[in-house]
C-alpha cells in the first residue's frame, strides 16, 4: 500500500477531521469553531483567521446532514434556475454570489433548462435537506410549486415575470411590457415590418412576445409571419437561421426585435453576409445588454436587464428571512431600459 493511500485512510485529512480535532488545534472550545463557522462576524479578525487558516490546513469538512439535525437548517441556499447555461444568467448569479458572500450561507444550484414538469420535483429535493432557504430564479409555472412553498419550512424567494403568482419575497420585472416598449421604440424610429425572433422558451419570453403583439396591432402594423421561432444548438446560430428563413417569408422585413442578444448578433451577422445595411436597411433591437453588444460594429441596440441587482437584491431578500429580520420590501420591480445604438436608427 502507498503512504499516500495509507495516510488517506489512517490520517486525519479531509472529512476523518473532526470539529473538535479544529478545536484542539487552535485552543478553542468546539462551539466557538463551530459558531466561527456558522456566523464569522461573531468572532475577532484575527481569531477568525486562525481558525480559517487552521480549518485549510487540517482539510475539517462540516457535516451538514449533522448541522440541518442540529440545527434549522444546514447552511445552504438552493437556487432553482431554468438557464444556468445560459451567458444572461451569470450576472444574476454574480449577484446573488455576492450578496451571501462572508455570511454564514453557502449557495447551491439546480438547472431546470426550461422543463416545467421537472420544477416541483428540484424544489422537493432540496427542501428535503433541510436548507436555509430557496431562491426560484424564473419557473415556468407554480401550479405544483405553491403547495410546496406553502408547506415549506424555510423562506423561498423568487425571481419572476410579475405578471406570476408569488407576492412576498420577489424581485422581478414586467416582461410583457419588456417586449411592448422595444416594439414602440422601434416604430419611433421609423421601422414598419418589425419581426419577432425567437421561441417563447419561457413564461417570460412569451410575455415579451404578447406585449410585442399588442404593440404591432395597436399600429395596424402585425403580421403573424414577422414572428418565429426555432431550435438550434448556437443561439447566434440561430439568429442567422432564423433571419434567412424570415427574408423568404417576408422580404420587406426592415427591423428585427430578437429574444436575446446572441440571436441579435446571428441578424447582424447574416446582414453583412448579404450585403444588408444596418441600420440604414434594417434596424436591430436585442435583449439583455449583454458584455459584447456594445463593441460590435455596428453597437447593437439591446433592452438592458439590471441582471447583478436583480440578484443581489433577491439574495437580500432571502438573507433577511433567514435571520428574522424584518424585510425592507415585499416585492421589488427592477424594471429595464433600452438602450439605443447603432443597429437602430
């Protein structure tokens, strides 16, 4: 047998370390460690850093099935969220990160990827293991949700269309307004044949959709052909694909409103590669602001979603129930704003 496999099995490294083995180490009372732990502002800085330093070296895993029978809960924070892969979600869980960073509470993820049955299922198996809390950053549907959030033991915060059932707890914006007023300012800027691209994946994106509608008939100006939709392992891939299909189908198309971005960028794309004008022969409005729209050539318009806040403040939220403490608010609206550049006149 090798020492390095002899060490692993008879020494103290990893999860063979013990809460009072820390204790020892650092002359310290358990509790103390265990309290450290738990809440680090309760003890000094330099005692804090000891103890840190000393729970590194001796490589001291908590047990957190022990801490959830112990205590209310086992420390963590599930988050249930539908795009996880997807480039606008990092900015939501930057926030969110952040907001519980140097507290007691640590964060854990579940991807639906926009399954609505299997939401329910996720949620029931993290409140299973006894959390500090749950985040719902954008269900399909809380048909089967609200009996579980009802029964729930600890605090569930959400993320939301605000057009959803939840009414403590959220932070969100009004997607159907998200999709109407890119559609007006389009308009405004002089664009008659204004397309729609992209499936409605999600209660959100077809609240987009619906205010984008509303707007065009509003106008006397829609037409079920300017909108569509599809499936594609590249989502900038996509808005290429999606682009083409729309000149057979409309070919006096003179602006795009894209669900995302990356489809966006796919339009632009497909644009130069024919030999079209943007934005002087078709306009292009994205959606979600996201870190490259502004350096492309040209700059692309795009409905800017204050993603970290949105987070940040959600994380706010849950942090406060977990502790008691009372809340600053039930329920925030976080808005958008539209951004113009140079794919839009």
């Amino acid at each position: 047998m090798s020492r390095a496999v002899e060490q692993g099995r008879n020494g103290k490294r990893g999860a063979h370390v013990t809460l009072s083995d820390v204790a020892k180490k650092v002359g310290v009372s358990p509790i103390t460690i265990s309290r450290a732990l738990r809440n680090p502002e309760i003890v000094s800085e330099d005692l804090r850093e000891v103890i840190l330093r000393t729970v590194d070296e001796m490589g001291y895993i908590p047990n957190l099935a022990a801490r959830a029978l112990a205590g209310r809960h086992n420390g963590i924070v599930g988050v249930l969220t539908p795009a996880l892969h997807q480039y606008g979600f990092t900015g939501l869980m930057v926030g969110i990160e952040d907001r519980f960073r140097h507290t007691e509470l640590t964060v854990q993820y579940s991807n639906t990827l926009n399954h609505g049955e299997g939401e329910a299922g996720l949620l029931k198996s993290f409140l299973t293991q006894k959390p500090a809390g749950v985040i719902i950053a954008g269900a399909e549907s809380y048909r089967d949700l609200l009996p579980l959030i009802e029964r729930a033991a600890c605090p569930i915060a959400h993320i939301t269309d605000l057009s959803q059932e939840p009414q403590t707890l959220v932070v969100g914006l009004d997607h159907f307004t998200a999709g109407a007023e890119p559609t007006r300012f389009l308009l405004s800027r002089g664009y008659n044949r204004i397309a729609f691209i992209g499936r409605g994946a999600d209660v959100r994106s077809r609240r987009r959709i619906e205010g984008y509608e509303t707007v065009m008939r509003e106008a006397g100006r829609f037409d079920p052909d300017l909108i569509l939709g599809g499936e594609a392992a590249s989502r900038t891939g996509l808005g290429r694909e999606l682009f083409s299909r729309l000149l057979q189908r409309v070919p006096d198309v003179d602006a795009v409103f894209a669900q995302s971005d990356e489809m966006a960028l796919g339009v632009l794309i497909e644009c130069k590669a024919r030999g079209i004008r943007v934005p002087e022969d078709l306009g292009i409005c994205g959606f979600n602001d996201l870190e490259f729209s502004p350096f492309i050539e040209p700059s692309l318009t795009s409905v800017h979603i204050p993603r970290y806040d949105i987070g940040y403040r959600v994380a706010d939220m849950l942090l406060r129930a977990v502790r008691d403490e009372p809340p600053r608010e039930d329920k925030a609206d976080l808005g958008f704003t539209i951004i113009p550049r140079g794919s839009t006149r």
